[in-house]
C-alpha cells in the first residue's frame, strides 16, 4: 500500500476508536452503570478496536499486487501467428487445403 493509503487507514482507525468510545461509555451512563464499571467496559472495547485495527493495516501493508506477466512471443513467431504453428510438437507440418479434400474424398 502506498504511505498516503496508509495514512487514511490510521486515520479511519483512530476515528473508528473514539466512536466506540464514546458509543460505549454514553449508552452505559444513560444505562445505569457505574462510571468505573462504564468507563473500564468503553476503554477495553476501544482498545480491542486498535488492536484490531493495527493489525489489519499491518496485514494490509505488507500485500502486494501480482505484476502482470507480459506475453511473450516464440522465437519463430509472435502468438497467434501460424509460424508458431511449425514449432508445435502437435503438428508436424502444415497441411495444404488441396491436399486435405482429396485424402477426404478417397475415404
């Protein structure tokens, strides 16, 4: 990944955490909890969030993209040319069209 996808990932990581801070601690106030109880519940959670985070930018950052491989052309010929055709173990020569209607009509 380049460093500026990098940088956006740290960011969205950072804003990911104190939203499930402050989603964590405000609905456990206006729940009834006790503030510690509250407070040590928002700050595990936001914790386990960066955890979870850095490690998947860590994974992120290390992937690579396949490079494409370039065709490549025989010696003889390039691809999909019939000169390739003579370099093919499967065929050993080419036939001539002439050839080919009169070994059909003597079958």
């Amino acid at each position: 990944m380049t460093p500026t996808a990098m940088s956006w990932g740290y960011r969205i990581i950072w804003a990911l955490c104190a939203s499930v801070y402050l989603a964590v601690f405000i609905s456990g106030i206006q729940g009834g909890g006790s503030d510690l109880a509250t407070l040590g519940r928002a700050v595990g959670f936001t914790l386990a969030m960066a955890l979870v985070g850095k490690l998947a930018l860590s994974v992120l950052s290390k992937a690579t993209q396949p490079a494409p491989e370039p065709l490549s052309a025989s010696k003889v010929g390039t691809l999909g040319s019939l000169v390739d055709l003579l370099d093919s173990p499967n065929v050993n020569e080419l036939e001539d069209p002439a050839n080919a209607v009169e070994a059909s009509e003597e079958r």
